[in-house]
C-alpha cells in the first residue's frame, strides 16, 4: 500500500547564517575547520560580532535533505523546533514553499531560547566550518513527534545531530516504534565524526535495533568503528544492517547492501560552498529508493544532488534536480 | 578640513526576501514588473505564503549604497529605522560588519510593526519585483536624527522612498540643514517612477532648494519632469542642480556639472539579479566623489559596482569593489 509520505525526516530545525571568511579568521577565533562546533547564545554573538556581512538561507541538516526530496517531487514532511519568531517562520515558509509538510508545534514567545541558527563560515576552498546555536531546536521532545504520520511514512529519516538534547532520544524512540509497527523503514546520518565520539554507545544500540539504512561520511563510520580503515568499518556496520551508504568526498559513495559493494562516482563539480553535501546526498539517494531504483543509481543520484548544492552557497537546492537527474540518464 | 564622514546616507532599513520566479506568478499575484509596491502586512504574508523557497540578505535601497562605499573602504555610516528583533538584529550587523556606522535608535519591541522587508521577485530575465512591508523603516524621524553626524559629513545621500512616511521628510530637513550649516553637500536619489509621481511636488521643491546632485534613472527624471524626453529632462534638472546624474540601464550614466555632459559606457555583465544596480552605482560614484576623481571616473566606478551586484543574487556587493576598480584602470 503506498504511504501518504515516501520519507519522514526528524532533526535540527535552523536558519544558517553564511558567509566567507579566510583561514586565519577560523584560527583566531577558535573555529574547528570543517566540524560542526555546538555554541552558546553568548559565543554565538560573540562570533557573529566578529564576522562579516553574511546572508541567511534555511538550513538544519536533515530538514535539507527533506527539502531537497520535496524539490524532487517526493512525497516528504519534517519534524523539527522553531519558535514563533522570525527566523522561524522564515525556515517554516521555506520547507511549506518547497513543498514539504511541516507541523511541529511551535516553541511559544515566552520560551527562554530563539529558533535556532549556524554560523557558516566558508573558506576560499569551499570548506565549511559550522557553528550551531540549537535555541529550541535542542527541545524537540515525544510530544512533537504524531504517531500518525510516523505510521504514514515509508522510510524515517533521523539526523545524528538530534542526540545533542534532553528529550531527542525518547522522541526518535517513539518515533521509530510507530513507523516499524506500521510497516516503515528507518535511516539514521551519523552527521559528524564528532557528534558519532559524544553519542557513539548510543548509535550502536540504535544501529542494532532499529536501523534498516545508515548514511555517513568516511571519518565518521571510521569514528563509530574506532578504525582508520573505512572498509573495515564497513564491513561491521553491514553485519547490522540491511543497508550501508558510506561518501567519501571526491571518492563518490560507496554503498553495500548484504550482496556486495556498490561504488558509484563522484560528479566534478566546482566547489563554492561544500554546506549540505552529504544532506542532499541522501535526497537523492532516498528519492531513488522510495522510487524502487537500483542501489547504484541511488547512490549516483545522491552524488549529483549533492554535486548541485556544492557549486553555491547554502545547502538548499537551487537548479532543478529532477532536469539533472534526466541529463545523467538516471531517470 | 577632512570630516568625519566622507557620506552619511538616510533611507530605509530592511532585509530582502529574494526568490526566482517565473513571469506568470508576477500577473497571478498581482505584482507588477520591474518596480516597487508598497505592501501591507496582510499582503505580505499572502504574498509570502505564495513564493518558493528563499534567501535573506540584507537590503534597503540607500543602505546598500552606504555598505558598496564602506565595501571600497570609504569613511560612511547610515540612519535607517529597524525594531529591536532578528530582522533588525541581520540588518545591523550586516552594515557594522561591512564597515559603515549605524547607531539609529532601535524601535522597541512593542512597538506594533516590525522591521521592513522586501519580497524580490526576481524573474528569468535577471529583472526584479519589489514588493516592500516598511515595517518600522517608515517611522524614522527627526529624533533619529543626531546633528553633529549629519555636521560631521561632506556628503548626505536621501533615498527618495523615505519620502513616504509620516515624519521622515521632517528627519530630512533636519538632517540637511546640519549638514549645509557645517558646509557639507547633499544627494539625493529618486528611487521609482511610482516614487517620483506620489511625491513629485516635494521632490522638485527639495531638488531646487537644497540639493547638490541628483541621482536617477531614464524612467524617474522622465517621470519627474513629465516628459518622454530624457535629455530635456536632465536640462530642466542641471538648471537647478550642480550635477545630475541619470543611469540608462545598458546605455551606462550620463552625467551633467553645468558645464556640459559626460557619459560613462556600461560595464557589460550577465545580467542575474537587477536588484541593487541603482544603489551600488551610487556607491562608486559617492565614493568617486569622496575622493576627488572626475565627473567620468565616478561615473565609471558606479558602472563597474553596479555590474558586480547584478552579477549574483541579492543587493550587497559580493566580489573585492576595490579590485574590480584597479581591474578597470580606475585607481
């Protein structure tokens, strides 16, 4: 029976706050290249004190994929905390107008934390290093998570980053149990080598129970397996798991799924801002398998989803993906 | 003796919605092409509630002449009216962050408006569809206004939107009798045709009275002085005026100073984004001015700032100013 939604994303809810900066910018403010750095409200007006004019574009890591999946024509909605202020309606209006259902409750005025945002800070190698402000992102908790669309989804999509908070775990439990007792499917990004050292127990338990479809990059399934060697690594997450999907840069993606390894190319892209990357690999990838296309072709959708999003700045998709697809022959 | 301020600017402060569109969302939704529309908060919303997917740089039409003269390093700063929220908060750092002042009383939070926007439409053909909420912008008045600012400036520079507003043609007299009593000039720019027709008797009493030069395109100082006739229409005005300036899109500026009439060609570019050519043109003019180049030269350096902000999306200059100048034999 067809679901209402093909893939249901559950994650950080954040508008990014771009802008370039130089090498040296990173190191004399404290900045970790290429890692997502948590900050306070404090830091982060310390920071964004300290930067340069910048421009605002929706972002938060699995609501971009959402958004890229809905840019596709997939059937798709989103879970995530914004308040009722204006960085939250800005990052709402732009899941509604892409064509993504979008419903979590509202943080209310008086909640002592604003909607969410990072500071990316891009260098002349296209390199992004973030810095997030959760705000009410963090609070996600059971109570937004509606068993009913849970039930109605095909395949969830959770985002490692959604760890970093009180109530997050309980709300993915949740989550996760209404779409496996209807029958749904469930995918996990591990987000950041990172995020994979704070939560990596609690990855693994989830990686053995719940998970049909892991998304990484190669430093963090090298972190979660404590091994410089990615296929090592592959290897035990496979034994767990029906599916693993494994991008490595310039490298493309690697993908095995039980009968063997997959390895589809990287697109050549020129890259003017690597923000959202692998986010808009896994559109492509799950818009290709909600489409019941071949794991190789999947994965060659992700890379030239995540191809489109490299060559400008912001982590939404701005071409037409479905016309990219068509001039690779992948549809 | 050198002041303070090579130019102050005093207009409006906002931040821009910036979307693509195609040309049949401009007619279903009612937006005329190529100009701008003052807009209520009701509409805006509607309006909104249509549009795709967008970003937000900060904009406001004298704001981002002031930040293409800090951008070249100019001495500026900018009074402008925004409210003490996250619009407001974008607004201000993005101006400090590029280098100009910007101290304007903050409207309180309880005030019932909140700071401006812009809704850009921006269609295939790189042309753009303002759709304006002033928000708060439009309460800017002579309390905003700190005389010894205004003393300490060579050069003021009045956007001609500001006309519409309670008590912001008050701000400007108070402004300018400051400036000229410490022997400093003032510009204006007229801002739109539709601008030009709601305040034309104001207009061309503040043009013979107290304006040294006068920044406008083909279609507002044809509609200023109601004739089809562009060159009688800049010798009606350089009758009153010092020097007149008029932008003719891909025919460059014609520049009048009494003695006669220069015209700097247009620096050809690939036309993205329409939205601040008038504005950055003025910034390599002001700047120009500031540093004592002549009539031709300033309006070359409005030429080559004004083709780098119709480059890429969005009203604030993205590429070195500075650089594009020396690239062009100007400095």
């Amino acid at each position: 029976m067809k679901k209402k939604y093909q893939v249901v994303g559950i994650g950080n809810a954040m508008v990014d706050i771009l802008s370039h900066v130089e090498d040296d910018f990173l190191t004399k403010n404290g900045v970790e290249k290429g890692i997502m750095q948590l900050i306070d409200m404090d830091r982060a007006v310390e920071l964004y004190g300290h930067m340069g004019p910048a421009q605002e574009i929706s972002g938060g890591s699995a609501a971009n994929t959402i958004a890229g999946i809905a840019a596709l024509g997939g059937r798709t909605a989103y879970v995530g905390k914004v308040k009722d202020d204006q960085l939250g309606a800005i990052f709402s209006h732009d899941l509604r107008a892409q064509g993504a259902g979008f419903e979590t409750p509202l943080a209310v005025k008086d909640h002592s934390h604003e909607t969410g945002r990072c500071m990316v800070l891009v260098t002349s190698d296209g390199e992004r290093s973030l810095n997030t402000y959760l705000g009410v992102s963090e609070f996600l908790g059971p109570d937004d998570i509606d068993e009913r669309m849970m039930a109605d989804a095909e395949w969830l999509y959770l985002e490692g980053y959604r760890f970093d908070g009180p109530d997050s775990k309980a709300a993915f439990a949740k989550a996760i149990a209404a779409c496996r007792t209807a029958g749904g499917k469930v995918s996990l990004t591990l987000s950041d080598p990172f995020c994979v050292e704070r939560h990596r127990d609690d990855f693994r338990e989830m990686i053995r129970d719940h998970i049909d479809l892991l998304f990484c990059n190669h430093h963090e399934i090298c972190s979660m397996y404590e091994t410089d060697d990615m296929f090592a690594a592959m290897d035990q997450a496979a034994a767990e798991i029906e599916t693993v999907v494994v991008t490595a840069s310039e490298d493309g993606a690697y993908i095995t799924n039980g009968t063997g390894r997959e390895h589809a190319h990287a697109v050549p892209t020129q890259i003017v801002d690597a923000t959202g990357a692998g986010d808009l690999f896994a559109s492509g990838f799950l818009y290709g398998l909600a489409h019941s296309y071949d794991m190789l072709t999947c994965g060659r959708m992700g890379n030239v989803a995540a191809a489109e999003v490299i060559s400008h700045i912001g982590a939404r998709p701005e071409a037409d993906l479905m016309e990219l697809f068509k001039e690779h022959g992948l549809v």
